[in-house]
C-alpha cells in the first residue's frame, strides 16, 4: 500500500497522502508536501493556541503572538509567518560567532533573547542534537512568557526506561560512549542521544509542567507518534483540550468554513446566479 486517504490539517486538503512506508516523516500531503511529524505538531500547536478544529491555513490571525522555531522545514512555517511573529532560526556556529543576524542564527543552549519574550518555542526534530539538551530546557523555559509553551519533538522510544547516552558531554569535548549516529538532511547531524521515557522528567528539571501526547490521527494522516507539550505554568486546560478533542477523526467543520469562502469570494456571482433565477420564476 503506497497511499492512504485523508485530510491534511495544515493546508486543508482532501486526497491521498504518498511514501506510508515511511511512518512520521512519510504521509506526504500532496498538496503542500507535509508529512505526518509536521501535522502532529500543528495538532500540538492548536491545542495550546486553542485553534478550532480547522486546517492551520484557516486560523486567525494574532500578530502579537511570539513564536520561536528551530530548523523548521515543511510547508508551515510560511503559513505561521503570514498569521504570528514568528522566527525561525538555524543552528549554525560560525554565523552565531559572527554575531551578524542574531533572530536568524541562534543556539537553544545559549539563547541571545530575553528572558520572558515567546509565546511558543517550537523544537522538533532537534534535542537529540544539543550537546547539553538540559541546558537547552533551561533557557527555554527562561525566555518564555508565563504560560507560554514548549512543543517538542524527538526520536522517542517509550520501551526505554531511561534515555541512552551516545555520548560524554561532561567536560569541554565529546567524547563517544558507542558508534557515531547521524540524521538530519543528508544526514550528517550528530546525535548525542536517544530519548527514553525519562524525558518528561528532564523537562520538569527545567521548570516545565509536561503533557505528553500520544498522537495518532489516521483521518488527518498523522501516524501514531509522541509529542511533548511543556508549559511554564499548569497545563490542566492542555490536558483537557486534549482529551476532548483525542475522539474527533474528521474536520467536518470545513463545510461550513468554505460555504463562508465561497460566499465572501463569489458574492457577485452568486447575486447575478440568484437574479437569473428569479427572471425565470417570474
């Protein structure tokens, strides 16, 4: 089986999704190309920002909300440009060391903006390549508004208790506890760890109360997969959210939504439509 039917959540459309064989990182849309990990952290991301159950595309603007990413890829982060103040940043030492360019290049372990400034950090894909993931919890936390949330993904095992180390980062150099891993594009990006059920425990450590979500949305094309939610502050209503929206397969509520598109975009129409209608009756 190389496709499966559903509806994208992110761009809206219905079809086929391509590459199954590929779990979170396959389930391509073919509209806008997402696959399943970009949908379920739209999922994530509409639970904290209480989006209703529509596509991304269709959400509301809020320009005062601050939202920071690392290494984002995938066709949302243009849509998320277009409706926050949203940053996106890139690990890239040399240009960090040059100091040119501070929004565009920073470290998660070392952040440059101030404490109390984001609304949301949005890390997927990325931890298990900070050398000190504990430190990068850390500043985090500190520069997030109280309130303000952490949506995170990584390669998460839950049939390991505790996250496996691949290696020493105690002094100044890495030194390698086994065989070198690499993802990343090309991949070619160090892995410094594997992360085991102890992760919520490490977010905690930083300050975080965590929600851990089990998401699994065939109807949306998003392949069951974990995606952790911290929050500087409770995270009941998260919870809450979550678990009242954990039953709901289908975005029905798009009917009306493009019934409204229709109407606003083909208001003329529709009148002439409507008045040709009525010459004939009369």
């Amino acid at each position: 089986m190389k496709d499966s039917q559903g509806q994208c959540n992110i761009c809206g459309s219905p079809g086929a999704f391509s590459r199954l064989e590929d779990g979170r990182e396959g389930l391509l849309c073919g509209n806008c190309g997402a696959s399943s990990r970009h949908r379920a952290v739209i999922h994530a991301l509409g639970i904290v920002l209480g989006a209703p159950a529509v596509p991304l595309y269709a959400w509301r603007r809020s320009r005062p909300t601050v939202i920071l990413e690392s290494s984002a890829r995938g066709s949302y982060p243009m849509m998320l440009a277009d409706k926050y103040n949203y940053i996106a940043t890139e690990y890239d030492p040399e240009k960090i060391a040059e100091g040119s360019r501070p929004a565009k290049f920073a470290d998660f372990q070392d952040l440059h903006f101030a404490r109390e400034t984001m609304d949301i950090v949005i890390a997927s894909e990325v931890f298990e390549h900070v050398r000190r993931d504990r430190q990068g919890f850390a500043e985090i936390h500190r520069v997030l508004k109280p309130g303000g949330s952490l949506i995170l993904t990584v390669p998460y095992d839950h049939t390991m208790e505790n996250t496996l180390q691949r290696i020493d980062t105690s002094g100044p150099e890495d030194r390698h506890l086994l065989e070198p891993e690499y993802h990343g594009g090309g991949g070619h990006t160090l892995t410094y760890r594997n992360y085991g059920r102890d992760l919520p425990e490490r977010l905690r450590e930083a300050g975080f109360s965590v929600l851990r979500l089990h998401v699994d949305r065939p109807g949306e094309g998003i392949t069951p997969q974990y995606v952790f939610i911290g929050r500087k502050g409770p995270c009941v209503d998260l919870a809450i959210r979550s678990a009242a929206g954990a039953e709901q397969r289908s975005l029905g509520v798009l009917l009306p939504f493009r019934l409204f598109l229709l109407l606003k975009y083909n208001m003329k129409g529709l009148l002439r439509l409507l008045k040709q209608l009525g010459g004939r009756s009369s």
